[in-house]
C-alpha cells in the first residue's frame, strides 16, 4: 500500500546517526511511504561517517537533500502528504519557529507548515539546559499554535502512528 509522500528531517543531534534509520525511516518504507529525506548541513558528516547516508538512500528513490536547487532546475520533492521532523535540536526548533529558512531542511519544514492538509510532526531533542533558555517555551507554543505536533520522549516508531490520528 502506498500511504503519499512523507518528508523525513533530521538535525544534529546524539545518536541520530544510529536510531533516524532502523527506528524512523526503515519503518516508515514499511509502512509503504515513500520517503523524501532531508538533512540539516550540521548532520550530513555525522551519517557519512556511520556509513548510514547510502543505507538511508537506499530507502527511497529520491535523492537525499540537504542543499537547495539551483534556479534552472525543478522542484526535486513534490509536495509531501506529511513530515517528521525527528530529531528537532533547541537550534532549529528555536529557527523553525521563527521562519527562518537558512538550510534546506529549515525551507522544507517552514513551507510544509503552510501546506494545508500536511501534518508536521516535531520530535525536540534537547537537554534541560537548552530548554531552560528563555525562548524555549515561546518557540514550542509557537509551533503548536501553527498546528505543528510537538512531541516530547516519544519513541520514534510512534511518531509514525501519529499520522495516523
Ligand atoms: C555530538 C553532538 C551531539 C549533540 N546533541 C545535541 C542534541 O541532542 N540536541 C541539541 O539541541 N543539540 C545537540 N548538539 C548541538 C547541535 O548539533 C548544534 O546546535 C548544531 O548547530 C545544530 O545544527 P542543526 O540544527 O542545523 O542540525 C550536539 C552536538 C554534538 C557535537
């Protein structure tokens, strides 16, 4: 079964070179979606060097972003029916909220937010520290407010189910 076209967004964070494929993208090919990924440039290196970025490609057939196109060529991605943004470090909630759209990730996640009907769903990752900075809560209330889905300690196999409430 084919479930639409689920954008797949992951930023620099620990240990998402180890869980964002086998507990996130992995089930979500399984789910039958077809998966448009985009990385934040911060966590690019971070999965070449676990050896994750040809496994993780080789989940989808459209190529891997995480740098914008060039004026002369079309729209790599149609628009998707859903995105996962998982995980979400303090730096790109805190820009995702403000609309900044500095990297291809940020672009993707701030015009997915305007599409009618497409379901964002963001998954912070960021310790009590980060979550102390004054803005921190203003941001997520922000989100939440545009509709996003902001979800803490949440496995990331369930993120999946939450596409489907
Ligand atoms: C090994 C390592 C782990 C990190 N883990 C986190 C994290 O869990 N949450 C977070 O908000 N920032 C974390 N950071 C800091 C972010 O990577 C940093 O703020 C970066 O600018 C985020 O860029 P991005 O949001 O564009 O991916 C970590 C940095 C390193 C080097």
């Amino acid at each position: 079964m084919t479930r639409g076209l689920l954008g797949l967004v992951a930023s620099g964070c620990g240990g998402v070179e180890i869980w964002f494929r086998k507990d996130l993208a992995e089930p979500a090919a399984q789910r039958g979606w077809r998966l448009a990924i985009t990385l934040t440039p911060t966590v690019v290196p971070w999965f070449e060097e676990a050896g994750e970025l040809d496994k993780l490609q080789a989940l989808t057939d459209l190529d891997i972003r995480w740098t914008p196109r060039l004026p002369s060529q079309p729209k790599p991605y149609p628009t998707p029916d859903a995105v996962i943004f998982a995980p979400a470090s303090a730096n790109s909630v805190a820009k995702l909220a403000l609309g900044i759209g500095d990297n291809q990730a940020l672009t993707a996640l701030n015009e997915a937010i305007g599409v009618e009907g497409c379901k964002v769903v963001v998954m912070p990752q960021a310790n009590a520290d980060k979550r102390r900075h004054p803005m921190w809560e203003t941001h997520v209330a922000t989100l939440t407010g545009a509709g996003v889905v902001v979800v803490t300690d949440e496995a990331p196999g369930r993120l999946l189910d939450l596409l489907d409430t």
